[in-house]
C-alpha cells in the first residue's frame, strides 16, 4: 500500500578509504526506512557524490557537488579512517568543506572515525597529521562517535540515526514545513492511525519492549555486547549472531532512552530501567491494543 512521507535527504561524506562503510551506510538506511518510514512518515534517501552528481564545467569540482547535492541534504554522515581526502582550495579536503558547509548551514552532521588497525607502510603521514588535527578540532566542537570494525559502525550507525531523526531540531523543522505529521499518517486503503499525543511515535519493536519492561518484576532492560543482546521480562529479542536484529532492538533501546521512559543504570550502560513517564506511556499503549 502506497503512504504519504517526507524524503530526508543524507549525503555521505568519505575519503577513498573507507569504502566499505560507503556501501554499509545505504544498507543501514535502508534497514531503518524498512522499520520506521511507515510509522514516522519520514525515508531516509542516501545520497552520494558519485551517484548524484553531474558533469558540469565553469566552477571548482567540490563547488559543483556543492550546488547539486550538498545544499538539498538535511542530513550528513562522515567517515574517516586514516586519509582526509584531496584539498579543494577551499578546505583540506572535500569531505571537509562538505562537512563544514554542511554545519554551517545549521544541519546536523554526525562524525565517524575508525580505529581498526592498518599496515603502517600504507598510511601517508601527511594525509593522516591532517587527519588527526581535523579529528581534535571535531573533538572540541562537538560529539564524534570512534569505532574498530565494520560491525561496531554498523551497529552505533543503526542507532544513533533513530537518536537524530528523533531529536534534532532541523529535522524536526523539515517535517513541521512539510505539512506532514507523523501522528496521523495516511496509508492508502486503510484508516489513518491516530498516535496518542502523550506517547511520541515509536517504532514498533520500541513498543514491544517498552510494553515487556513494564510487566516484568524490576522494570529493567538489558542491552549487552554492543546490542547484540536485548533481554526483559526473561525474554531475549536479538536472535544468536543476528547484526540487522540486534541494530533494529539496539535502536529500540535508544528510542526509549529519547523519550525518557528508560534511565541508565551502571555505568557500563548496559542495564536500563523503565522511569515513570515509561510506565504510563506503557500502559496507554496496552490500553490501545
């Protein structure tokens, strides 16, 4: 069935170094269109230079990307391993003077650097000085997220773009220009679902575990081994090995953390309890089933 959405476009922003995460960031995207565009009225649409951009003469390379596909993203997601990329004239790299028109332009940008070991004679000590400064001053500006393998990027990914699409005041104003509400969402040959303005939308798997928490005995969840496992109420959600399920209920987990009806207990954030909004939120949405 066809349903009326708001497209977010996200530019992926790299060096040439970090093409397996350029090919995982869709796959993510796509995961989280699969879970919540139906319900948010929101799709995530990854762009990228070499799939969006066209020849055009009269102006810097980086200018002309700029023009055609930065400046229509609401969105950014950088990577960097060990380069930063090739100067533009404007800025030490591409990527960077993405990023920073990007920021300045009032968007949300999230920053991923990877720490997964490399042969040293591989690494250009120039590429990776600059890198390095860049990172600090990234560091000192803002939030970046460090991660060591595909995996961990995968899934700190999945998760934390349900954390901005949820929380951040830009994309909040795209959907208040748009017209659309993601609290009544029209789906063709079907009756529009009314959300309860008390309980923010949420993602199913979010409800479920919000609803399994406010019927165990302590109200606790626990999300271990990097959201590889995902347990209340003596059930487990993530199946054995299983990264897609363990990214859709790892962002579950911060979904309720969003909304504050689970708090952090430890200090390992591994272990969640369900706070009082949690409670009553949990049981309107019982009331509603």
């Amino acid at each position: 069935m066809s349903y009326t959405a708001l497209v977010i476009q996200v530019m992926i922003a790299s060096p040439g170094d970090v093409a397996q995460e350029r090919k995982m960031i869709p796959d993510v995207i796509d995961e989280w269109n699969a879970v919540n565009s139906t319900e948010k009225g929101i799709v995530l649409l990854p762009v990228a230079w070499e799939t969006h951009s066209a020849p055009k003469m009269g102006d810097r390379a980086q200018a002309v990307i700029n023009k055609q596909i930065l400046k229509n993203c609401d969105l950014l997601i950088g990577v960097f391993w060990t380069r930063i990329g090739t100067p533009t004239g404007k800025a030490v790299s591409g990527t960077v003077e993405e990023i920073e028109e990007h920021i300045m332009a009032g968007k949300p940008a999230m920053l991923y650097f990877s720490s997964a070991p490399v042969v040293l004679d591989s690494i250009d000590p120039t590429q990776y000085k600059e890198l390095q400064e860049f990172k600090r001053k990234c560091q000192s500006s803002g939030l970046i997220h460090s991660y060591d393998s595909l995996s961990d990027f995968r899934i700190a990914l999945a998760r934390q773009l349900s954390i901005i699409v949820n929380t951040d005041e830009h994309i909040k104003k795209c959907v208040m220009e748009s017209g659309l509400s993601t609290a009544a969402l029209t789906i063709e040959g079907s009756t529009p679902r009314m959300a309860d303005p008390d309980v923010p939308p949420m993602a199913d798997e979010a409800k479920t575990l919000l609803i399994e928490a406010s019927q165990s005995s302590d109200g606790m969840v626990l999300a271990l081994q990097g959201g590889m496992v995902v347990q209340t109420n003596n059930k487990g959600f993530v199946p054995e090995a299983d990264v897609r399920a363990a990214a859709i209920w790892g962002g579950a987990v911060q979904e309720l953390l969003t909304a504050c009806f689970l708090q952090p207990r430890g200090y390992k954030n591994e272990a969640f309890s369900v706070t009082r909004e949690g409670y009553e939120a949990a049981d309107k949405l019982n009331a509603a089933i």
